[in-house]
C-alpha cells in the first residue's frame, strides 16, 4: 500500500528534458495574443485545441512560464496536471 502511495506522484512526474507545458489562455485571447505570448518566452508552439483556449506551447531548454501569466494565461501546467482536466472549459 505505501509502495502505491509513493510510486503515483512520481510517476506524474515528467520525464526529464521534457519543456513543453499546457497554457489556458483566458477566453478572448486571439491568435496573435498567444504568438506574442510565445514569443516573449522564446517558446513554439505544438498543438492547440480548436477552442484557441488552451495551447501546448515547448519553452526550450531556459524558458520561464512565468512571463506567460503576463500575456494572458489563466493556468499553466506540466504533466503534474492532466490536461483532460481542463476538458470542462468550453467556449
């Protein structure tokens, strides 16, 4: 049982080297919003859902997500946080 207890949370962990993080951007942010947002991190991005609200966005090797809150972020996760979470934000 302890094992179980243990072994969840590190398995949540990411993979080392991962950089890419999961970006809810507030509802009315637009295309380029979320470019100038990407670009002020030095980031890509990688996917976004057809919503436009969350973005999957690779922040290399130095990027900080904290820069991205100031362009319009809600939530901005790693895999700490299953992004079928945020399944129930609609727009």
């Amino acid at each position: 049982m302890l094992a179980v207890l243990i072994a969840g949370p590190v398995a949540a962990l990411p993979p080392p080297g991962v950089t890419t993080v999961m970006v809810l951007f507030k509802p009315g942010t637009t295309a380029p919003d979320v470019f100038a947002a990407v670009a002020a991190v030095d980031g890509r991005t990688v996917w976004q859902d057809p919503s436009g609200q969350l973005w999957a966005i690779d922040l290399g090797e130095t990027g900080s997500p904290t820069a991205l809150y100031r362009h319009g972020a809600l939530l901005v996760s790693n895999t700490l946080l299953p992004t079928g979470c945020l399944d129930w934000f609609r727009t």
